[in-house]
C-alpha cells in the first residue's frame, strides 16, 4: 500500500520539476486539477499538431522541445512578460511534446502540496490497435485513496478528433499503459512490438520502444524525467533485442512500476543499479548529439 512516506516524496519537487526562482509563479496556477490542466493547455502546443489550432507550419520539434528542466520552461514562459495564469494564443504557446504538458502539470500539484508524478508509457486511445509512445500524469486521489492516471495534453480539440471516448482526467490502465506493465504484456506474449511508437511512423515500430519507455517510466518514478528521444545506459536501439540478463532485471522493474502502488518501490533498485541511472549527458536521439542534462 501507499505509505505516507511515499505520499510525502511525491510531493517535493525533482531535480527536473523544481520551478526554481519561478516558485511563486507556478503556484498561481489552479489547484483543482481540471483547471490546471485546462492551464497548462492555453501555455504549451505539441509541435506536432499545428494544424489542430489552425497553425499553417510544417509539423517539427524546435529549440525549445529540447528543454528538460520545469525551470527553464517556465523561464521561457514567462519570459514575454505574462502570467502562467494568462491563456496564450496557440501561436505564442511553448512549443513541445506530451512530455512537457506532464511535467509543467506535475510540478503545479507537487506545488499545490498533492502527490504526483510522470508516467511514461503507451497510449491507446490515439489510433486503433497502436500502442503509442506517451506520457501523463499519476496524480493521488485522497478521497479514494488511489493513484489516478490523467492526459494533461488532451483538450477539447484533441478530444474530440480521437476514435474512442475517454475521460482524460481519469484513464483506464488500459488506455494508458505504463513501460512496465508493457514489457510484462510483451513478456507474455499480449503485445506486439511492432503496434508500439509513433503511429504516424510505424515502420520503426519495435521492441526498443517498449524496452526505452519502461526504462524511462523508471527513471521517472526515481525523479529523473527526461525526454522521450533521450538515450543512455541499457536502452536498446531501433532494431535492437534484449539479452537473458538485461531482460531478467526488466522483469524485476516491472513487477514494481506496473502497480502504482509498489512504483515507489522501484526508487531503491534504481539507486541500487547503476546502469540505470541517467548521467550527467544523455543522447539526444532527435538532434543526434551528447548534451548536459540540465543545461546551464
């Protein structure tokens, strides 16, 4: 079960969602979550959809996809001079991907004093019989006493256009799926892994999305959320397989993080397990080069 420990940890921010100087900015932003997500929708674009919000550009991440840390987010944001509390048009939107709706909306609970944290994983309600590479949001629910998986990225317009009814604020864990629970379906022989990544690309669907989500969902549950193009350690490459060794300690992760309430758990294999730990640089698959983990 949930301790109040691990509700405490979950409250606090990371090395990569403290808002730093922009504490008191973040924390204008609404406490009920339908609100904030609502928030968090009129400040970021994913740059794959501009067309959505009736952008004309080519679909593409730019400089600012590449920002980790909620500092340097927020830092941008603000940097026009307007409140996080103040809607953007979708044209002066911080332009990025579902990962940074989920940390802008995790670090605005933890600084609301509710427990949160990242999830990386699958989505299912985009396309049919796709598993798509995603992240959302695993917030506590102190009334029912759960952890409930929320898409702080699907708004009404998103909504809208998807082939199945959902209810973003509280998914289905069918509907997202986290690393962990895909690689034990993987295991078992219930998912193919050329239904999982980018439907829009599925030729290079496969095994390595799989392996690298589960390996990112963990990192994340230890407070290192980092980007969904970021490489390092044991991660596998397009084309890549898994070994009996790599593979036994996979299955070990996952009969932690596939149950929100042993994921905590796996904060100590991860201290435990070096190759696991994200280093000071990473590699950046997208732009194809070794960068800091958090930039100066």
């Amino acid at each position: 079960m949930t301790d109040q420990d691990t509700l405490a940890h979950y409250t606090r921010p990371g090395r990569l969602t403290g808002a730093g100087a922009h504490h008191d900015a973040l924390r204008a932003l609404p406490a009920d979550v339908p609100a904030l997500f609502e928030a968090v929708q009129g400040l970021v674009i994913h740059e794959y959809l501009p067309d959505l919000y009736g952008l004309d550009r080519e679909p593409g991440y730019t400089e600012t996809a590449h920002l980790r840390s909620v500092e340097h987010i927020l830092g941008r944001l603000l940097a026009d001079g307007r409140p996080l509390t103040e809607r953007r048009e979708p044209a002066d939107r911080f332009g990025g991907c579902c990962c940074h709706f989920t940390v802008i909306a995790v670090a605005a609970l933890r600084a609301h004093g509710v427990p949160a944290r990242a999830r990386c994983g699958f989505a299912t309600y985009f396309q049919p019989d796709w598993y798509e590479d995603h992240w959302v949001v695993e917030r506590w629910d102190a009334d029912r006493s759960e952890w409930i998986l929320s898409d702080p990225q699907i708004d009404s317009v998103q909504k809208s256009g998807l082939p199945v009814a959902i209810d973003p604020l509280r998914l289905t864990r069918d509907e997202f799926v986290v690393g962990g629970e895909a690689w034990r379906r993987y295991r078992e022989g219930r998912l193919d892994p050329d239904h999982c990544g980018f439907a829009a690309h599925r030729e290079f669907g496969g095994l390595h999305w799989i392996v690298n989500d589960h390996l990112k969902d963990v990192a994340a549950l230890a407070g290192m959320e980092m980007l969904p193009w970021d490489f390092w350690g044991p991660m596998v490459p397009p084309g890549g397989s898994v070994d009996a060794e790599p593979a036994g300690l996979l299955d070990r992760l996952a009969s932690l993080t596939a149950d929100p309430e042993t994921a905590a758990d796996v904060r100590a294999v991860y201290e435990s397990e070096p190759r696991l730990q994200v280093p000071e640089q990473v590699n950046n698959f997208v732009l194809d080069r070794i960068e800091p983990v958090v930039a100066p």
